[in-house]
C-alpha cells in the first residue's frame, strides 16, 4: 500500500528581543519590537506577569495581628509560608504583604486540626489578608490552638 505524502515546512520568524537587568544582573522584563513588553521571567525576587506582582521574595509576609500571642512566620515567598500559632490561639490572623496592583487572593489550612477547623478568607487590601477560623461542626467562629500549623498561599490580584 502506498501513499501519496506531502512534504511540510516549518517557517520560523525570529525577531530581536530586548533583555533588561536589574543592579544585581537578574533578567526582569522582555521588550520585544515595538517596544511591547513580552512575559517577564522568573527572577529571583518575583514572579510578575504583564509587569504586575503575583508573588514576592523580595518582601517576606509578617504577621500584623492575631495568630496569638507570639505567633512564628516561616516564609521564602509570599507564594506559600507557614504560621505557627502563638499562645493563647487566636480565632483569626492578618498578614501583611508587599503592595499588591488590587489586592490579595489567598487560601488558609490549619495542618493541625484541619479536621475540626476550617480557614476562611475574610479581608483582603492591596498589603493585607485576613483569615477567620471557623469549627467545621457548627460554623461559628472558633480559635485555633497555641502550636497549630497554618499554611498560606497568598497570590496577589
């Protein structure tokens, strides 16, 4: 059996491109001609797209309220960071981030005692994020424990 194969081609256009660094030679943004600004690289102190922050390295959430007394804040980004309660435990907690274009989107899980509490996202600024801990059982607002932990993601909008 034969059959009749037509050859195809592949046309690549290839056009110059525009790189600039920051002071410490990290590639932050793509210009292609024109002047368009192409989809900017993961840098090693944020991830941008279309020149707005998603996430951060270079500024480090903090807890600015709640969480306890005391409370411990683990973070290499404000992608995903964890919160240790402090003492006393705590029925809600603020982060606050770098600047973000509208505000933050994040999403909360107590590790712990994620069988009986559940996190609920219900304040977000341009710098903050608040999150309320409710019990799974009846809804109502409940306090988490001194030593929970409590993962974050936090993706600004």
């Amino acid at each position: 059996m034969s059959s009749n194969q037509v050859a195809s081609t592949v046309t690549n256009n290839l056009l110059p491109v525009q790189a600039q660094y920051n002071a410490n030679g990290v590639c932050t943004n793509l210009i292609g001609q024109g002047g368009n600004q192409l989809v900017a690289p993961i840098n090693a102190s944020s991830i941008s797209l279309n020149g707005n922050i998603l996430a951060s390295t270079a500024v480090l959430p903090i807890v600015s309220a709640g969480f306890g007394t005391n409370p411990t804040i683990t973070a290499a980004s404000t992608f995903v960071f964890k919160i240790v309660v402090g003492t006393g435990g705590a029925a809600n907690g603020t982060i606050t981030l770098p600047a973000a274009p509208n505000g933050w989107l994040g999403f909360a899980a107590d590790v712990t005692n994620g069988n009986t509490l559940f996190l609920q996202l219900t304040g977000s600024t341009a710098t903050t994020i608040t999150f309320t801990s409710y019990s799974v059982t009846t809804g109502a607002a409940a306090n988490m424990s001194a030593g929970d932990v409590v993962l974050i993601n936090a993706i600004a909008y």
